[in-house]
C-alpha cells in the first residue's frame, strides 16, 4: 500500500476520499430527500454532517498536510502518520454510509471513527507548531484554533445523536469557528502570495470578525434569524478587509482568480443572510438557509476547488496552468453556487422548488464527476496532463 503512486503525498488520498465522499454524499442525499430509500438516519442531518466532516475536513487536512510543514519550516509529515489519518477517514467513510441504511450503531460508530481521524490529525499539526523554530507562527495557531473548534463541534455533533438540543449549535460553531477561521486564514497567507500582492495582517480586524461570528452563534442559539445585525457588521468588515488586500481581480490566469471569486462569496454571503434574516423574522418567509448556503458554496467549495487543484497539478509535475476543461470548470463552479441561491429564492416565493432542487443535485454532481474524471488520474498514478 505504502509504495502506490497515490499514498506517496499526503494530499493525494485524502483529495481522493473527499471527492468520491463529496459524489456519494449527495446522491444518497438526494434518494433520501426524495423518499426513493428510506432511512432512520435521515433526522439527524446527515447531509451537514456529511458535507462538513466528510467532505470539507479531508480536503482541507490534504491542503494542511503539504503546506502546514512548510510554513512551520519543518520536515514533511512520515508517511506512516497521514496514512493513519487516512485509514481513520475511510474507514469511518464507509461505517458511516453503510450504517445509514443499516443501524444508528454502524453509522455512530462511522461517526466516531471520522472524529478520531480528525482528531489525530490536528495532534499532528500540533506536534509541528511546538516543534518548530520559527518566531513568526501567528498563522499556525489561528490554524490550531480553528481545529480545536472543528474537534469541538465534532464530538458535540456525536453527542447531538442522543441529545437533539446539541445539534445546532454544533452546526454553527462547525461553520463559523472551524471552517470559516481555517480557510480565511489559510487563504490570507496564500491568496495574496499567489497573487504576487502581499499583505500587512490586521490582527485587530481579524480578531473583531471572528469575535462577531462568535456572537452570531450566540445569537442564533437564542433566537434564529437575530442575527442580521452582526451579519451586516461582518458583511462591511470583511468587505473592508479584502478590499485592503488589493488583489488584482479581474485577473487573467484562472488559478488565481478562482481564489479571488471564493473570498468575494464572503461578504455577499453576510450580507444576504442578514437581508433574508430580517424578511424571516418580519414575515416568516424560509429563505432554506441562503446565508449559510451562499459561504459553504461560495467561499468554502469554491476555495477548495481552486486550491485542490493548484495543489495536484503543482505536486504532480505538471504544468501549473489551467487548461480549457478546468478553465470550464472553475466557471461551473459558480453555477452551483448559484443555482443554490436561486433554489432558496424558489422556497421563499414558493415557485417550483423540486425542479431547482433536483438542479442543484445535479450541477454538484457534474461538478465534482468532471472534476474527478480530469484529476484523479493524476492523484492516483500522477498523469501527465496535455497542455
């Protein structure tokens, strides 16, 4: 197992897994939604679940595992250690599809098995910062941060199973404490250096907007929807913030400007969760979660796709250039974002939602087919792409 092409690279597993996670995820999403199959399971959202721990966490950890060592100035990760991360991802992958249509105990167990994948994986990165050298490591612990709150909301998500009260909260902390801190700072180190536009951080700013997603969750736990005004402040901060940044958008190559689309979706994402959570609380219209929808679509997938393809083409030996087909899909990208957004318009005004559901299934899955037809070549046996 050691010596295949695929286990040489820490990313290159995990980017695997996630991707095929990201494809099984949401046609199973789609049966059950449907009433086509029939599980118990379905009542404890396994759609969040899925997308958050099984999807969003690996690719990112795939990201971490080849960039985390280099920002610390330390060895790569052994081999042996993502492996063990990765053997705990698929195994709890499969525990916990299979145990959707068999019992709560297989999928608990799956879910258990994904939280000490995750788990071991933030001891690994831990390890690193506490071993490296290096003064600066500002961002390594913001990363360490973000970790301990997506280890948090893991294990609360579990507990969610046999305590319903919990399983919002761990939802929210999940989406703004762990993956919004994670990506934003990954992508501040990274975006601006692949743009050739470096920045000065503003830590002050940086710690009064993740201060503000903190009380958005305090917030929405004591009343859904009240939290409009903190959106609109974290809508005009991070609008201010990324405006600072200067980023040369539009930009001519597509690696780089995908990365610039994916910070953009934040403020649009804040800005429509307060307008759909003040129409919410004054009329009671459901708006199916556009707010949250808008930044996992926009700014978290969207990061992905760009940074998980500028990692398999530059660790794989090929040419770091988007050709015509991920061109295309970088483009197709922001059609799913979209029709998402229109899906929760079309629940808001009662207008034909299947068909926009049923579309949002499908563009998610031409999405991420096209992508794994294109690149898991690559990730598997490191397939030298035509220009």
């Amino acid at each position: 197992m050691k010596k295949h092409y695929l286990f040489s690279q820490p990313h290159q597993p995990l980017f695997l897994l996630a991707f095929i996670n990201a494809l099984i995820s949401m046609f199973l999403f789609m049966l059950l939604f449907k009433g086509i199959v029939s599980s118990e399971i379905l009542s404890l959202n396994y759609h969040t679940y899925s997308f958050i721990f099984l999807l969003f966490t690996p690719s990112f950890l795939a990201f971490l595992f080849t960039t985390f060592p280099r920002f610390s100035a330390t060895p790569p990760i052994e081999q042996q250690e993502y492996l063990r991360v990765f053997k705990l991802f698929i195994a709890g992958s499969i525990a916990f599809h299979v145990g959707i249509f068999t019992s709560t105990i297989i999928f608990t167990i799956g879910m258990i098995l994904t939280f000490l994948a995750h788990l071991y994986a933030s001891y690994i990165l831990y390890n690193i910062y506490i071993s490296s050298k290096m003064e600066e490591k500002q961002d390594q612990a913001w990363i360490l941060i973000a970790m301990g709150f997506g280890i948090f909301s893991h294990f609360i998500f579990i507990l969610s199973i046999w305590i319903p009260s919990l399983h919002t909260l761990s939802i929210e902390i999940s989406i703004y404490l762990y993956l919004f801190i994670l990506i934003f700072t990954v992508a501040q180190r990274m975006v601006p250096f692949f743009s050739h536009t470096p920045i000065e951080k503003h830590l002050e700013r940086l710690k009064v907007i993740i201060g503000l997603l903190g009380l958005h969750i305090i917030l929405e736990m004591i009343q859904t929807h009240s939290s409009f005004l903190v959106d609109s402040l974290l809508a005009y901060l991070t609008t201010k913030e990324l405006l600072r940044w200067k980023l040369p958008f539009p930009n001519p190559n597509p690696l780089i400007w995908i990365l610039h689309l994916a910070l953009y979706w934040i403020p649009i994402a804040f800005l429509l969760s307060a307008i759909t959570n003040i129409i919410t609380l004054s009329t009671g219209v459901n708006f199916l979660s556009l707010g949250v929808h808008t930044l996992t679509l926009g700014f978290f997938l969207t990061m992905l796709i760009g940074f998980g393809t500028r990692v398999t083409l530059g660790h794989s030996g090929n040419m770091m250039h988007a050709d015509r087909l991920t061109t295309t899909l970088f483009y197709w990208t922001q059609v799913v974002v979209l029709i998402r957004i229109l899906t929760s318009i079309a629940v808001a005004i009662k207008w034909n939602f299947v068909l926009f559901f049923d579309l949002s299934i499908t563009v998610w899955m031409v999405l991420f087919g096209l992508w794994a037809s294109r690149f898991f070549p690559v990730l598997f046996s490191g397939k030298k792409l035509k220009s």
